[in-house]
C-alpha cells in the first residue's frame, strides 16, 4: 500500500479485521505503516469489527500522537443497532474539524445517540454477542476443516469460505431460507461469506451447506 500511494493519493483505508476477509493487520504492521505514509495523506483505520476482537489493538495511540489519522467504530456490529444508522470516528481536532464541515447538519438522530449510548453501557449485551460469535466461529471453522473446505481464520463475525461456484451455492442456500453472501462482487467467485449466528442457526446452516454441497 506505501508503495502504492503518490502525491495525488488523499487517503488510504485500513479495515481492520478486515471485511470479506475477517483477518486483520497487526499493530506492528500499521505502526510500521503509519511511520512510513506521507504527510499528505489521511490514513481511515476501519474499526467496525473491533470489539470482536480478543485482545483489540491500541490504535488510539496514533490519534494521541497526533498523527494524520481518523479512527471509524460503528455500532452496527456488536451493539447490533444497524438501522439506527449510527457511528463515530476518533481523530486529531484538525481532521475533525474539516469533517464537521462537509457533514450533514443533524446527521445522527436523538433516537439513535440515545440507543448508541444504551449500546456501549450495555456490557452485558456486548460479552453475550461475543461470546456466541466465538462459539459459532469456531464452530463453522471446525466444520469447514471436516469438509476440507478451504477457510480464512476470522477475526470477526463472519467466516470467507471456498466452496465452488459462490453464486450458484448462494442461490441454493437462499432456496433453503438461509442468506450467505457470494462473493464474485469481490474478484473472489470461489468464496461465500458465512455470517455466525446463533449455534442453532449456524447448525442449520451448515446442514443445509452439506446438503448443498452433496447434490
Ligand atoms: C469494514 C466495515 N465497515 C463499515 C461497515 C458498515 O458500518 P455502518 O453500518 O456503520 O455503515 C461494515 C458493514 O458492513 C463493514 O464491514
């Protein structure tokens, strides 16, 4: 990516854990990153799977330091409140600054910041969810390995698995009730992406993955 950028190259995205992927950068590859990238160029740390994450990162420092940095976190994921439509970002006063420009005046509705903030108060909640996304992810890991299907180890809630045409095992999953994602959109044909549900719906779904599979 550093020998990608130029003088023309305004920001770089690091989403991390990564999505379709589920992998993620170490800290000792984006401090790396970070002491390399030009001035110019504003480096958007995508953070949307971050309390996923058994020992998440201290990207925070790089705000701290002052670097040309912004921070994304979402409560779209673990707090599970996607149609509220909500999220923040974390950076210098400058950067900041600028965003609050250009940005939407009432662009985060009073519903929202209040179910945002009920979301991070709600620990209990947030180890729950964890707690089932670690479960079912090493649940669906261990039974892609006993179909020898390839896999990506996953930091996050979803698993990127190579089983075949990704569009026609889509299709028949879909057929079935269940909605995974192909993935040809991403240059990847051969993958679906496995979102972890609960452990009845992930044995359902991977029933139903045999199933398919077999015919
Ligand atoms: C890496 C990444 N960032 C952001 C989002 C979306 O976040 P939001 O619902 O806050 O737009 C997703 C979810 O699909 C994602 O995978």
């Amino acid at each position: 990516m550093l020998a990608a950028i130029t003088p023309r190259t305004k920001e770089v995205f690091i989403a991390n854990p990564n999505n379709p992927t589920g992998t993620m950068v170490t800290m000792d590859a984006l401090e790396r990153f970070m002491n390399r990238v030009p001035d110019h160029v504003v480096t958007v740390i995508d953070e949307a799977y971050y309390e996923f994450v058994q020992e998440p990162q201290d990207t925070m420092k790089f705000v701290r330091e002052g670097r040309n940095v912004i921070l994304l976190r979402t409560f779209s994921k673990i707090q599970g409140l996607a149609g509220l439509r909500i999220g923040y970002g974390i950076g210098p006063e400058n950067l900041v600054g600028v965003l609050h420009k250009t940005r939407q005046p009432f662009n985060a509705n009073a519903i929202a910041q209040a179910g945002a903030v009920a979301g991070l108060l709600d620990d209990e909640h947030q180890n729950r969810t964890r707690q089932v996304t670690d479960e079912g992810r090493t649940y669906l890991q261990d039974e892609f390995a006993k179909l020898n299907l390839e896999y990506v180890p996953s930091h996050a809630n979803f698993v990127l698995v190579k089983v075949g045409d990704g569009n026609v095992v889509f299709q028949k999953m879909l057929d079935q009730g269940i909605i995974i994602r192909a993935m040809a959109e991403y240059k990847l044909p051969d993958w679906v992406r496995i979102s972890v549900g609960t452990m009845e719906q992930n044995r359902r779904c991977m029933k139903t993955l045999k199933e398919v599979l077999a015919r």
